[in-house]
C-alpha cells in the first residue's frame, strides 16, 4: 500500500457553486480544504457546519451525517484508496484530486456507512454532476458501480494481501493505516494479532468527549448532570459524554473550571501530582504547556497543596492559550513564553517538573483522521534532538529529590524509551520511579516502570509516561 499522498496538489478545474444535498457539498469541500491546503479536518468543520446551520441549510442530523461522512473518509482512505485503485483503469496518482475525493466520499457511503448502495451511488453521482460537471460525473458513475459491487469485506478479501505472506500489509490495507505506523504501533505494544487489531480498530472509532472537573473549581458530580454524560473510567476528575454533544454549551466549560481533556492527559497530571517526595512540595513547572490542558490540571491540583505553578511554552500565542486556561486557577500560579532547552529559571528550582513533549502524536490518531496520512517516519529525526533537550533541561530544573515527569502523545518507542534512556545514560543522577502504583485501578500499564496508555485497552489516547527522581 502507497505510504505517499496519493493526491497531486493541484487541484483540477474550479468546480461551480452547488445548490443541491449541502451535506454533501459540505463534505467535499472540508475535503477538498484538507487536500489543498493541509487543513485540519477538526478545525475546519466547525465553522462550515456552523455556517450551514446558520444559513438554516442543516439540522443536527445533517451535521452528524457531514461529520461522520468527512472524518470516516479521511481515516479509511487508505483502505478506499486500495479499493478504488483496482476500480480505475490509470494510477490514482493520475486522477484529479477533486474527482478522487469525490470517489472516495462515495466509496465511504457503498463500505463503510449504512446508506443503501442505489442512493449512494445516485447521491454521489449528483455531488459530481454539481462540482465535477457532468464528463467527469459519468466516470465517477461508472467507478462507483464497480466499487458497489462488492462489501467491504468482499473487497479487503480481494484487495488485501494475506496476513501469512505479510502482516504488516494486510493490517495497514484492512485497518487503514500506513504501514510504517502499523509497525511502529505494533513494535511498541507487542503481542500478537489480537491486540494490534484491537489497536488499529480502536483507532478508527470516534472517541467520545471527555471533560475534566478542576478539582477546586468544579465537581464531576457537577457534570454527570448533563445528557448522557457518565462517569470516566480512571480519573476521578473525568466525565464522558457518551453522545457528544457541544461541550462549549456547559457553563463549567465556558466558565473554565471544567475543560475538554482526554482521560490519558489527565492521568499523567495526577501520577506526577501523585509521585512521593521528601521534603518541600512548593514549586511545580509545566516546561511545555501549550495550550495548557494539563497545565489546568496541575495548577489545580498544585492549589490544593498550596503549590506555585510555573506554565512555560515557547510560543507566544500558544502562552496566551494556557493564560487563558489557568485563569481562575484557585492557587498560584505563572504562565511566561520561553524555550523549554534554554531556561529563564535557576537549576534545582522546582521540585515536580513536567515536559509534555512535541511528538508525532501517533498516539491521538483517533482525533485526528488525517493525521496518519501526513505523518513521515523522517518526522521522528526531527523531534529527536529537541525531545532530548527538554527532558535533560527538566532533570537540570527540579532539586534533588524532585521528580520529573517526561510525556508523549505517541508510543512510537523512538519517542518514548529511546529518549528517557539517552538522556538518563548522561544523568546517572536519576532514578525511574515507578509511575504504575500512582494510577490505581488502571490495569494493563505494561512492565513498568513507565506507563504506556492504548486506545484499545484503556479508552484513552496512546499517553506514554515515565517519572524521574533526581538522586544527587
Ligand atoms: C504536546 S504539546 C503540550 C500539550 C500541553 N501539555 C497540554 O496538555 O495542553 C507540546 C508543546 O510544546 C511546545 N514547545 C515546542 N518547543 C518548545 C520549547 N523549545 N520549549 C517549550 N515549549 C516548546 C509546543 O509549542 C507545544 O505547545
């Protein structure tokens, strides 16, 4: 399977204004902004849906429908791509990036949703006519015909290649993932085929809202009053909406004193907050804390023990987000905007420091649909030497005694325990503490002594943590 984009940048003819099915139109053209300009998907559907409703062209079920057909197309794309490639007669790289989206939004409909497959092809056919034009309509027409005539399971038995002669293959044709990401995540879990699996499955649902209560500020019992909205699996600061729903309409969220924030990032505040230390528990830094989810959670958590919080991060207007988060923070804290490998603070001046490093975040694909397709495995070099860098200038940080916590939204090994050992081989000062007993309750945590979160096995994104105490 193809680990390039397979879209040509640019785009074909300008395609006229639609009128008809705004789902769909609405769908294509999130699309189209996600191939064209690199857009993110979760940024640039809200305000078209926002629009559209505004225009009163969509109801909430349009959206959910627009939503799921945008974010189902992205993930499965490698899947369709496979698909719709033994159904053109030219490589895909060769078909207009318009027309391919289009092909692929209709390959969603025929394999992965329950639309029935007349209306699918009809529906996609006219999208076409609309913003293709009628030539290019009847080639979409006559692909979709062949992609409708068989399921999704008929087509991966006939578009896969056999798990024995090459598993990686198979689980990146059938789960749709690249296959240099299936062998990463898979290098890093271990096990077998079940697990993996699950692993790539799980990120290919949608993962539910989950919100943080800020302990001083706000309750989870609080939250639970809201629709469908029950209570985390590990933290006792978490509530899942188990139907979505506008986080922004709660008036905690709006307030600040509850924020959205995945139960994995909220583990990591707690365990650090968790770790045991002799002697003064006063000075907390966040080293990068933008845009400022964790650093929330931990100036929270800091308050109740009376703990200052130091929230840095290299970007301005990344700063200005934490600001904003910690705002209302019942203890102290400071929020300033300085590069993590060169601190504005003294060596030894903080006694729980932590760095929630840039990565390649393979570890939140399930937020992010086009994510995988972006991602290099040459993205790894060049987070290597700054990942290194903030964790050695966190051990420099924090007193003896103190404990650092080093995070990544990734499990890719080259992120994770590649770098806590290059760095502790230089710091021969420093222990692993073992961050499994701070999370009671959560099972699967691995070997130890760090902590590696799954999708699949905890509901969570792929957090990785490993805690330092400085011994000398
Ligand atoms: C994974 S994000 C942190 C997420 C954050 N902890 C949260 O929970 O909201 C990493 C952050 O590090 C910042 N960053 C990158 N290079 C940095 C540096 N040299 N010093 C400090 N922060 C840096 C990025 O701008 C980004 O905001």
């Amino acid at each position: 399977m193809s680990e390039q984009p397979r879209r040509a940048r640019t785009s074909g003819k300008p395609y006229r204004r639609p009128k008809k099915d705004p789902v769909r139109i609405l769908a294509f053209e999130a699309l189209r902004a996600v191939d064209e300009r690199d857009a993110y998907a979760n940024l640039v559907l809200p305000p078209l849906l926002r629009k559209a409703r505004e225009n009163g062209d969509f109801d909430a079920r349009d959206a959910a429908l627009a939503t799921e057909l945008v974010y189902g197309t992205l993930r499965r794309q490698g899947t369709y791509d496979a698909v719709l490639a033994s159904c053109v007669d030219r490589p895909l790289g060769e078909v207009d990036p318009p027309v391919l989206d289009v092909l692929s939004l209709g390959a969603h409909q025929l394999l992965g949703t329950r639309i029935p497959t007349h209306a699918a092809v009809s529906a996609t056919v006219e999208l076409a006519r609309v913003v293709l034009g009628d030539g290019r309509a009847k080639f979409v027409n006559a692909v979709l015909r062949k992609v409708a005539q068989h399921d999704l399971d008929g087509w991966l038995e006939r578009v896969a290649p056999p798990y024995d002669e090459d598993p990686e293959d198979h689980l990146s044709v059938v789960h749709s993932h690249p296959r240099w990401v299936v062998s990463a995540l898979w290098d890093s879990l271990g096990g077998g085929r079940a697990g993996i699996e699950e692993l790539l499955r799980a990120d290919n649902d949608r993962p539910e809202v989950t919100l943080v209560a800020r302990p001083g500020r706000a309750t989870a019992e609080e939250l639970l009053d809201e629709d469908a909205a029950v209570p985390g699996r590990w933290s006792p600061y978490a509530v899942r909406l188990t139907e979505g729903g506008e986080p922004g309409a709660i008036a905690a969220v709006r307030d600040g004193r509850a924020g959205v924030q995945d139960e994995g990032s909220q583990l990591v505040a707690i365990a650090l907050a968790g770790a045991p230390l002799d002697g003064p528990d006063r000075r907390w830094l966040d080293g990068c804390a933008g845009p400022g989810g964790k650093a929330a959670l931990l100036g929270a958590l800091a308050a109740e023990r009376g703990a200052l919080l130091v929230a840095s991060e290299k970007q301005t207007h990344r700063a200005g987000l934490v600001a904003k988060a910690l705002d209302g923070n019942p203890g102290p804290y400071q929020v300033i905007a300085a590069d993590g490998t060169r601190p504005a603070w003294r060596p030894g001046s903080f006694d729980r420091v932590l760095v929630d490093v840039p990565c390649t975040g393979l570890g939140a694909l399930r937020r992010r649909p086009e994510a995988r397709w972006r991602r290099r495995p040459e993205d790894l070099e060049g987070f290597a030497p700054l990942q290194r860098g903030l964790l050695r200038t966190a051990l420099e940080s924090v007193r003896v005694g103190g404990v650092v916590g080093y995070a990544t939204c990734s499990p890719h090994l080259a992120e994770t325990r590649a770098v806590v050992a290059d760095v502790l081989k230089q710091h021969p000062d420093t222990d692993l503490v073992d961050a499994r007993p701070l999370l009671p309750g959560v099972p699967d945590l691995g070997e130890g002594p760090d902590v590696q979160l799954w999708p699949h096995l905890h509901g969570t994104d792929a957090m990785y943590l490993a805690l330092i105490r400085r011994t000398g």
